[in-house]
C-alpha cells in the first residue's frame, strides 16, 4: 500500500482539555484511517498514479478522480493538522513566522480573529489556512478536503498553518459550537512546527 495512517506524535488524550480524548482517536483511527484506505483502493485502481507522491496528487487534483481529489487532501490535510498541535502548545507565534505575522497582520491578536472568521465563516465542512502565497502570509479556507496546493484552490499557497472545521472534528465536545474549538485550538497551536513549514514555503 502506497500509503500509511501516521501514528498520532502524542496520546490520544494528551490534548484535553482543548481536544477530548474520545475524539482525537475517532478523528484519527476512524476518520484519517478511512481517508487513507479509500486513496490506496483509488490508487490501486489507477496504475498511472502508482508512484505518485501525496503532494502531486493533491497538486493535479483537478485532474483526478474526485475520490482521489476528496480522499488525498484528506490525507494531506490531517497528516499535517497532526503535527501542528501539541500539548501546553498555543501562546504567541515565535521565531520568524510570529515576527511576519505581526508585520503582516498588525498584531497576532488581530491575526486570530481573522483567521477565526475564515474558521467559522467556511460553510459545512472545509479547512481555515495560513499559507504563504506570492510571497506573504494569507489566510484563506478550503471546501471538503481541498487544499491551497491544489490546482482547484480559490486562492493557492504553501500552507503554515491549518485547522479542521469539519464536525467530526469538534461536535462531541462543542457541539454546535465552532468558535468555542476555534478558540481551544490557541492553545494547542505547535509553532515550532508552523515555523518549519514557513521556512519551507518561503
Ligand atoms: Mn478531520
């Protein structure tokens, strides 16, 4: 099989209170699992995407099937949603990314409510994004399991920073809720990780 479900970098419970332990390990060993098994049922089907790495799937998006479309950026998106959380994580952004998010945003207080209203203003189910595009840091957000590598994305960038508002993320804990996740998810954000995915979009 092409690819394999990441073990979670931390315990299923080691988020609480922020993200309760019953749905991290649905969110993880049911939800990424499933996006995993239906790519590689996909791909087994496609001999011509055999080779093909998870970025250049979701990059040639468009042209695939929309249950490789749909079941990649699942696996894309998650596989980095991961290792940008961490426990005791959130406070001010550090190191090069938090002195750009300043300059780019006014403050980094100014930054979460901007990238809160991408969060909870997405429609349904999609993703809210930091991503450096042309260049700067943007927030944007996605539909489903799109992201801002696709050839689809409304607005393409390499991504820094992302968080989960489909309710299957959220909705044992917050129920309808979406700004209360929004705002646990502050406290869990990795930086050091955010940075190293900056470093590596600019
Ligand atoms: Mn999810």
């Amino acid at each position: 099989m092409p690819f394999e479900l990441p073990a979670l970098p931390y315990a299923n419970n080691a988020l609480e209170p922020h993200f309760d332990a019953e749905t991290m390990e649905i969110h993880h060993d049911k939800h990424h699992a499933a996006y995993v098994t239906n790519l590689n049922n996909a791909i087994a089907a496609t001999a011509s995407l055999s080779e093909k790495t998870i970025e250049e799937l979701c990059v040639n998006a468009g042209k695939n099937s929309p249950v490789i479309r749909n079941n990649g950026g699942g696996h894309y998106n998650h596989s980095m949603f991961w290792k940008l959380l961490k426990p005791n994580g959130g406070g001010a952004p550090t190191g090069k990314l938090g002195e750009d998010i300043v300059s780019t945003f006014g403050d980094f207080a100014k930054f979460k409510e901007e990238f809160a209203k991408a969060a909870v203003s997405r429609f349904g189910s999609g993703w809210a994004w930091l991503v450096v595009a042309e260049g700067k840091l943007a927030i944007t957000s996605t539909p489903n399991q799109d992201n801002p590598i696709m050839d689809v994305a409304e607005v393409k960038g390499a991504p820094v920073l992302c968080l989960d508002v489909w309710e299957h993320a959220y909705y044992l804990k917050y129920q309808n809720k979406r700004a209360d996740y929004i705002n646990a998810f502050w406290n869990l954000v990795n930086w050091d990780e955010a940075n190293v995915l900056y470093a590596a979009a600019k």
